[in-house]
C-alpha cells in the first residue's frame, strides 16, 4: 500500500497522476495507492486484488473518510487535513 501527498503545481499533478500510477502498477505487490491532494480537499484511491495486474481507479472523492481494508481501518479526511489552510499555496 502507498499513500501519496501530490505535490502542488500543475506539472507537477500531470507526472504524479500519469508516470507514477503507471510505476506503482508494474509493482505486483502494491495493491492499493492512495493519492491525497495538497492543493485542496480530496483523494483518489486506485486497487487490485492480489494476482491481478491493472488497477481499479476509484473516482476522486472530496469527502468522508478513505477506507483501507487492508488493515480494517478508515482514515479520516478531517484528520488527513487537521490544520491544513489552502489558502497558503
């Protein structure tokens, strides 16, 4: 499992969401990749069960909590974001 922060700028999003989705896919092991925004309030989860090769892509989610059944947990985005001010960036 990874959890990723993407990092702010738009080139930046374009090699996070294009080169490194393609890099944790070739790594058999990884079966779910969290993406977490920095620029703003949300998340993408993308997943496989073990054996398969591509990933599920989940749609981008602005709310609620980000669930790892992995480990029987869910991470809160109001913890994810504790502190957090946008208007920073």
């Amino acid at each position: 499992m990874v959890f990723e922060v993407l990092s702010p700028g738009r080139e930046n999003r374009r090699r996070d969401e294009q080169d490194k989705v393609d890099e944790y896919e070739s790594v058999p092991t990884i079966l779910r990749y969290v993406i977490v925004e920095s620029e703003r309030r949300g998340y993408q989860v993308f997943w496989r069960e073990p054996g398969d090769r591509a990933w599920r892509r989940g749609r981008p989610e602005a709310g609620g909590a980000i669930a790892v059944p992995e480990f029987g947990i869910e991470v809160a985005l109001d913890a994810v974001y504790a502190g957090v001010d946008f208007g920073s960036f």
